[in-house]
C-alpha cells in the first residue's frame, strides 16, 4: 500500500500547486464522476442468460486461449 499513499500524496502535491480555477473545477467534475459506486448494477434477463451460457461452456471446458481467439479475429478481418 505504500505505493498508492505515495501516488495519493504526490497527487496531492500537484493539485495544491494548480492556480487555475477552471482546471481544478475540471478535475473535481473528473474525480467525483469516476468514484467507486457501491451501486448495485441490475442485469437484463438477456445479460444473465449470456452469464450462465459462460459458466455452462467453462464447466464443459467448451474454452478458446486468447491468442486463438486473436487468431481467428484476425483471419476473420482479413476475410472481409
């Protein structure tokens, strides 16, 4: 942890020296939009259904490395 305090304290430093007040209205907005929400995320019925289609193909070992993955996307945009 003490990585983020030092990251938290430099950041502190930078702010305290910034004069410009449309800059730090800027940051504020920027800071209080990107806030960690404990807000519970509701998922469409669509959304569960592809969840538990995952946990299906993961059980059945139904899976794809992601440099496959890489693979087929690219011979498939070449193909276009």
């Amino acid at each position: 942890m003490r990585t983020v305090d030092k990251i938290r304290s430099g950041l502190i430093d930078k702010i305290l020296s910034i004069r410009n007040k449309d800059f730090l209205l800027a940051l504020d907005n920027l800071i209080s939009s990107s806030s960690v929400d404990n807000d519970v995320v509701e998922l469409t019925a669509e959304q569960k259904e592809m969840f538990e289609m995952s946990e299906v193909d993961i059980k059945n070992e139904r899976l794809i490395s992601q440099e496959a993955m890489d693979k087929r996307n690219l011979e498939w945009l070449n193909g276009l």
